[in-house]
C-alpha cells in the first residue's frame, strides 16, 4: 500500500533538530553556561554525535534532573518517536564517546554519556546486566543510571519523565493528549522570549497534527489570546489561511459556473432555452 500525503508528512518530521530544542528548553536557565552542539561531527567522515554539551564553567552545578550527572563533555545520543535502541547502537555511540576523547584529547574523567528515547531499552539494559555486569538504577522517574563504568551513563526515557519538570522533551511524541498540550503550550509562553523553538514546534505540530487541527475548532476565548502569544500563532494562521482558501476555492468555482451558465444561456435564443427548461423539468420529474 503507497503511503498517503499525511503518513509521508508524518515520516518527515525532523525530530533530532526538535530534541536538540527541547534540551536547550529544558537547560534553559543555564544558557550562559552550556554550550550545544548538534551531531558534532568525529571526522571528516560522517561518524557523527547527535548532541554534545560542554560546560563553559566546568565546576557549574546544573540541578535539573537530566543533567546533574553531567560534566565538562557530554555526548547525547537521540531515538527519535520513529526509532528505538539496539544493543549495536549502543555500542556504536560507546565508541563514539572514546573517539571523541581521542580526538578531542579530553580526560575520561570529564565525560559522560546520555541515552534518550521514547521506549524502554529492555534488550540494551538485560546485555548492560547480564553480559557486562553493569547495574540499572532509577535515579528519578524516566531516569536511568548504568553503574559499574568508567564514565557516567544514564538514559532518559522521555514519556516517562514528570511534566513539570521536563514537558518539552516528555512532549517529543505522536501522542500528545489535548491536556498535555495546553500545559506544553503554557510552558512556551513562559519561554518564547528566552530560546528559539520553532523545529520543536514544528516537529510536534506534525507528529500531533488531529490535536492541533482540533484545538483550532475550540471557542475557548482565553486559549487563543494564549497561543496568539506563543510560536504556535503561525500554525493556527496557516490552518486558517488553507480552510479560508478551501472555502474561497469552493465559493469561485460556484460563482465561475454560475457565470458560465449566464454566458451560455445569452448565446440561446427563446426556443433552445425552452428546450433546457423542459428537459431541466424533466430529469426532476
């Protein structure tokens, strides 16, 4: 079966630019601090980390949850809603972590390693246990600590993680509900000012396109003074601009044919004409 306009639109959506926003969102009171880089490249080849954070002030306490284990480096590998881990990704990005102290000439010491996904690893955390001996704790809810290496490791489940604590990247789904979406969409207000946001947006306006069409249909007064204040104004205009010109379409070919009929009736004289309102006549009886 050939995919349809909606589903083709759905596989496009740009998820990792997306998450690279939401952490940037979700650190956003340590920007000063933090530096982001998006799929920083190993070599001139594509061997490519998905996010790397460096801490401008080493010795900076971040407290948010997601990021209290990190430290100077801080390779970030992302699974987007489409996507899932395998035993053999993780290996491939444990690689990418000592490659890039190679590279990079960076101390063991000063590196840690984040895994972040929509499902749990159940095959990757089974091999971390039962092959490599390492042992899983859940530090905080949707967050994972593996023990037992050299360099910190810890995996953030991203449905899993409390709202109000982490709504951006707990947002980074095709299954956002109407309630999740209002307090998402409080939180951006709040936001809108401080970093750009417009791939997350993008990303979950496609990956929730029926809630977001739907909430279009609502009359709540106070929800559009909210969202005419929030990234999300375009896509509400722009919805509104494609039923406007749906209608408007629907409305000239009405008002063309109407036209046309005028035209053809002026070419008739009365006895053609009598003929057509017979038959009209006709075809209703």
């Amino acid at each position: 079966m050939g995919k349809t306009e909606n589903s083709t639109e759905r596989d496009n959506i740009k998820w990792h630019p997306a998450f690279v926003e939401a952490l940037q969102a979700e650190l956003i009171q340590y920007k000063d601090v933090l530096s982001f880089e998006s799929e920083h490249n190993l070599t001139s080849a594509p061997l490519r980390i998905d996010v790397l954070i460096i801490k401008k002030e080493k010795d900076i306490e971040i407290k948010k949850k997601i990021a209290t284990s990190f430290k100077a480096h801080n390779i970030i590998e992302y699974k987007s809603p489409d996507d899932y881990l395998s035993i053999n990704d993780f290996y491939k990005v444990y690689a990418y972590l000592y490659l890039y102290k190679s590279f990079e000439n960076v101390d063991i010491t000063d590196l840690t390693l984040t895994f972040s996904l929509i499902c749990y690893p159940r095959e990757v955390f089974k091999h971390l246990q039962d092959i490599l001996k390492l042992t899983i704790i859940k530090k905080h809810n949707g967050i994972y600590y593996v023990e037992g290496d050299i360099v910190p490791i810890q995996f953030i489940i991203n449905t899993e993680l409390d709202d109000d604590e982490n709504i951006f990247l707990n947002s980074l789904t095709k299954n956002l509900t109407v309630d999740k979406s209002n307090l998402l969409l409080n939180k951006m207000k709040q936001t809108k000012n401080e970093t750009n946001i417009s791939a997350f947006i993008d990303a979950i306006m496609r990956g929730n396109k029926t809630i977001f069409t739907e909430a279009i249909k609502m009359t709540d007064r106070e929800f559009f003074e909210g969202v005419r204040d929030t990234e999300l104004a375009h896509f509400y205009e722009n919805e509104g601009m494609e039923k406007g010109m749906e209608k408007g379409m629907e409305k000239g070919i009405e008002k063309g044919m109407e036209k046309g009929m005028e035209k053809v009736l002026e070419l008739l004289d009365d006895k053609q004409k009598e003929e057509i309102r017979k038959k009209l006549f006709q075809d209703i009886d």
